[in-house]
C-alpha cells in the first residue's frame, strides 16, 4: 500500500506590506496669486510661436512658505493635452495632484534629481477641459505627510493622443527590479518594490493597489514587468510519487512583479517579504492549479515623460 506524502509549502505576506499608511496632504491657510517669473525676475511676457498664436504662462497661487521650497519655471499654457513641469525644490519628496473639474484626481511622487531638480512632461489623461494642478513637499524623503506649495489651472483643449494615454512601462520596471535584486528595497515590505518602481518611473498608477491598466488573464497578454496582486491565493499542485503541494500567496494581501513569463498563467515573480525574508528574490508560481482566492494583473503605464526622453 503506497503511502501518499504531503508537502506543505506557505509563503506569508503580512497585510501592511501591501497597502501604504494613509498619506495626509495639508494647506496652508494664506495663498497668494502671483506670476511665475523669468530668471532675471520679470514676468515673461507673451510670445508668438506662429501666426495669430499667442501663449501666455500660468499664473501660480503660493500656500504660505511654498515660494520659498519651489521654483518653477514658467508653464507655457499652449499645450493641448499635457503640461511642462519644470524647476528645483528643497523638499526631499514632491508630490503632484492633478484635478479635473468635475472629475478624476490624481496624486503622484515628481522623481527629482540629486540637486532637487525635475523636468517632465505631465499627461491630462482625461479628456479636454480645466485642470488644476497643485504641488505638496516635504522635507523627508519618501514621507507620507506633505504640505501644500502652490497651485495653477490648465486648460486641454484636446484628448491625450492614443499613442501616449497607455504607454507602456514593462521594460523600466524590469530594469529597476533587476538592479535591485537581492537588495531590500525601502522598509522590505512587498508594496515597497513596487511603490519605488512605479514613482521612479513617474507611471500612473492609484495608491494602494491601482498599479496600471487592468488586464484580464483569461484574455490579454500577460508580459513580464506586468504587476500582480494575491488576495488569499492558494495553490494545489499534485505531484510525482503521490506528493501534494500547497502555496498561499497573500496572508491575505501579496503584491509582485511578474518577472518572466513561463507559460499560460505560469510566472517568475520578483517580490520581497517572503518566507520572513525582506529581500528582493524570484520565485515560480503556477495559477493554473489555483483553487481559491484572488489575484490581479496591472500593466504599468507613463503618467509623465522626462522631457530628455521626448525629444
């Protein structure tokens, strides 16, 4: 009589490793209209860049102290589906929402350099219309408290042209979890990988857990540098010899980036906080023998575009 072994396998995810602590963006209660200056301090004037064409620049509101945290260069107000936003701060984490009047908000991290510098191409994803934009620093890096800078309105006049409402990040997502490997990545919670690779890459994605596009596995392509998120996943697998595997992803939450793509709803996944280890590392995962839970697949896509890379 053959003795049937049973292996069990459960990899645990706590739950705060894939939600972010809740973010607070916070106002000053004095604001003050006024223009955003030229280099020498004079207001730019108009220019003209065609035929009967005038631009104007924004007018920024500054929040108490904002002025002196951020400079911006000027915003040419011309562009019909996205914005230029340009400048240096002394914050450490610059944080972005953008609100359509009458519709979507959204809030994400401006990537700066060393000196505190950026230049981006912001994308008005939602439709023509009046859209205000507001900025929030903070001194400490990677905080989850900002206060607010300044703001200015911006009008589109057109739709986000289809090539650039979902351009795909799957290759820079890649390359980030690839120099990362085998490193902790912020606190080593699961979230905090994919936090990091989708701010430095300026993608638009929804805290917690709207990383992307949502695809369908049944249906879409699924391409490695694609993110997944595992609610309570569990996996059976009957082995040679009798031997029954168990898996849980997700204790109940679990987040991952797809690695590489082994099959139908077979995946190398590149996570941390696994089996206790709060380091980046692969795994194989077969959801093809899942027999309970959720999972979610999400194509990163650019929210903002360095302006170096669009030219």
């Amino acid at each position: 009589m053959k003795t049937t072994r049973r292996i069990s396998l459960i990899l645990l995810a706590y739950l705060t490793c894939c939600f972010a602590p809740s973010e607070t963006l916070s106002l000053a209660h004095h604001a003050e209209a006024r223009g955003i200056f030229n280099a020498d301090g004079k207001i730019p004037q108009a220019v003209q860049p065609g035929r009967g064409t005038q631009t104007n620049n924004a007018t920024m509101t500054w929040y108490t102290g904002g002025e002196a945290r951020l400079s911006l260069d000027p915003v040419p107000m011309d562009m019909e589906s996205s914005v230029v936003l340009a400048g240096t701060t002394t914050e450490k984490t610059l944080i972005v929402k953008v609100a359509k009047k009458g519709g979507a908000v959204r809030s994400n991290a401006v990537p700066l350099a060393a000196d505190g510098s950026f230049n981006v191409r912001y994308l008005l994803k939602d439709g023509s219309g009046t859209y205000t934009v507001t900025f929030y620093g903070s001194s400490q890096k990677n905080s989850l408290n900002y206060q607010g800078l300044g703001f200015f309105t911006h009008t589109a006049l057109k739709a986000l042209p289809a090539n650039l409402l979902h351009l795909e990040l799957n290759n820079e997502v890649l390359a980030f979890v690839t120099r990362v490997m085998g490193t902790t990545v912020g606190r080593g919670e699961c979230w905090d990988l994919i936090q990091q690779a989708l701010d430095m890459n300026r993608a638009d994605w929804t805290r917690p857990t709207s990383f992307g596009l949502p695809l369908n596995p049944e249906t879409d392509e699924i391409k490695a540098g694609d993110i997944i998120q595992f609610r309570s996943v569990k996996i059976t697998e009957h082995l040679p010899g009798g031997v029954t595997r168990w898996e849980t992803l997700g204790a109940p939450d679990h987040t991952a980036i797809i690695y590489k793509i082994l099959g139908k709803k077979r995946y190398t996944l590149a996570h941390q906080n696994i089996g206790g280890k709060r380091t980046v590392m692969t795994s194989d995962v077969n959801l093809a023998k899942a027999t309970g839970g959720k999972y979610w697949i999400y194509r990163p896509v650019a929210l903002m575009i360095r302006q170096d890379e669009n030219k």
